[in-house]
C-alpha cells in the first residue's frame, strides 16, 4: 500500500512537472514569437520610413526644379523686353502668365516644405508679381499721357509756335519798311498813318506769341510731371530687382541644405 502511495505522488509531480515544462515552454516559445513580430514591425516601420522620406525628397526636387524652371522663364522675359511684360503681345502678358506659374509652384513648395524653402519660394514669386504689377503700371500711365501729349504737340503747340513766329516775322518786315520809308520822307515815324496799324499788328503778333509758349510750358509741366512719376516706377522696379539677388540666395541655399539631408525634416 504504501508503495502503491509513494508511485502515485511520484506521477502526479510527473505530470505536474511536464504541465510546467510545457507551459514554459509555450510561454518562451510566444516570447520568442512576439520579439520576432516586433522586430519585422519595426523594419516595416524603418524601411516605410526611409521610402517616406526619399519619396519627400523626390517630390521636392521636382517641386523646386519646376519652381526654378518658372523663374528662369520670367527672367527671360524681363530680359528679352527690357521691362516686365510685353506691350505688344495681342494673346495676353507672357511674363503675368509666367508669374502665374511660379506663384502656383510656390504654393506647391509651401505643402512639401520646409518653411524656410517655402518662405523663400513666396518672396521671390511675391518679388516677380511685383514686377508685373508695376510694369502694367507704367504702362498704363505711358499709354494715358504720351500719345495725348505727342498729339497735342503736333497739332496744337507745334502749329501755334509756328505761327507765332511768322507773325513776329512779317510784323517784323512790315514795321522795318515803314522806318525805312519815314527816313526817306523825312516825316517822324508817329505822323506815318501806318504807325497805328503797325503797333496793332505787333501786339497780335506778341499775343500769338505769348498764348503759343504758355502751351508749350504747360505740355513742359504736364511731361516733367509724367517723367517724374515714371522714373519713380523705374527706380522701384531697380530695387525690386536688386532685392531678389539675396532671396534666390537664400532659397538654393535653404533648398540645397534640404536635400542633402539623409532624412528631410517633415514639413
């Protein structure tokens, strides 16, 4: 009987110690199983990490290179006119296109980023709109006051001057005939009966006079007065143009030191 004890207490811790055995091996087996899911996940993670990152990086330099490519094309444009726009273009302004392209690449740079690249980007397309819009206004300002002005030089002051002069010119004449004739009649030139007439043809002729350079003072004024305010737009468009020197500085600069960068920052 008490063997019969002693050999059943030793199956039960038997078993007991086999149910251990398994459980712990169970236990380290999904251990095990779990550290090797973890480790897969985070390759996942790492190798989705370095696509996300070379994929920001590609679209990026796609992003400025089509941005630079818009600039380019705007400074083409200045100079191939000399000034912003095109004054004789009948399908629209070529260069406020061009703008119009880099602006919508800017704000394209300004979803990738980073901010210091896409605050950058928005100068310089901000730089070029400027242009545009101070070119259309010196335009506009050309077009209302020079063809007004040069037809009314032409067709009023120019004609007025000249007949001025010749009023002055015949009173001239007329009053130089009349001393001569008083020195051969020996009569004092007041007694003439032409004297009377001849004061009278001078006065017109100095009135003429008179009326033809007060036009050409007031078509003076009226261009010095346009000179002045066009060569204001001239000097802001120069230093408009000066300015973007050391922003596209800044933006190769910025862009440059982005993709270089193993991992671009997010932006």
């Amino acid at each position: 009987m008490k063997e019969l004890v002693i050999a059943l207490v030793a199956a039960v811790f038997g078993l007991a110690g086999t149910v251990v055995g398994a459980a712990l091996s169970a236990r380290a087996a999904k251990k095990g199983a779990l550290l090797s899911a973890q480790a897969t996940l985070q390759q996942v993670r790492d190798q989705a990490a370095v696509d996300q990152a070379h994929w920001l990086r590609q679209q990026r330099l796609q992003a400025y290179e089509g941005f630079l490519a818009a600039w380019d094309e705007c400074l083409r444009l200045i100079d191939s006119v000399g000034l912003p726009g095109d004054a004789g273009a009948s399908d629209g302004n070529p260069l406020k296109e061009a703008a119009g392209r880099m602006t919508e690449r800017a704000r394209r740079i300004d979803i990738l980023g980073p901010a210091e690249v896409a605050q950058a980007a928005e100068e310089l397309a901000d730089s070029i709109r400027r242009d545009v819009k101070l070119a259309t206004k010196l335009k506009e300002l050309t077009m209302s006051t020079v063809p007004e002005a040069t037809e009314r030089m032409t067709t009023e002051t120019a004609p007025a001057m000249a007949a001025a002069r010749e009023a002055m010119q015949e009173a001239s004449r007329q009053m130089q005939e009349l001393v001569a004739q008083a020195k051969e009649s020996g009569r004092p030139l007041h007694e003439d009966p032409r004297a009377a007439e001849m004061l009278e043809i001078a006065e017109r002729a100095q009135e003429l006079t008179n009326a033809a350079i007060a036009r050409a003072h007031q078509d003076g004024d009226g261009f010095s007065a346009f000179l002045d305010q066009a060569t204001a737009i001239v000097e802001e468009l120069k230093h408009n143009q000066e300015a973007r020197a050391g922003i596209r500085e800044r933006f190769t600069r910025a862009a440059r030191h982005t993709l270089a960068s193993a991992t671009p920052p997010a932006p």
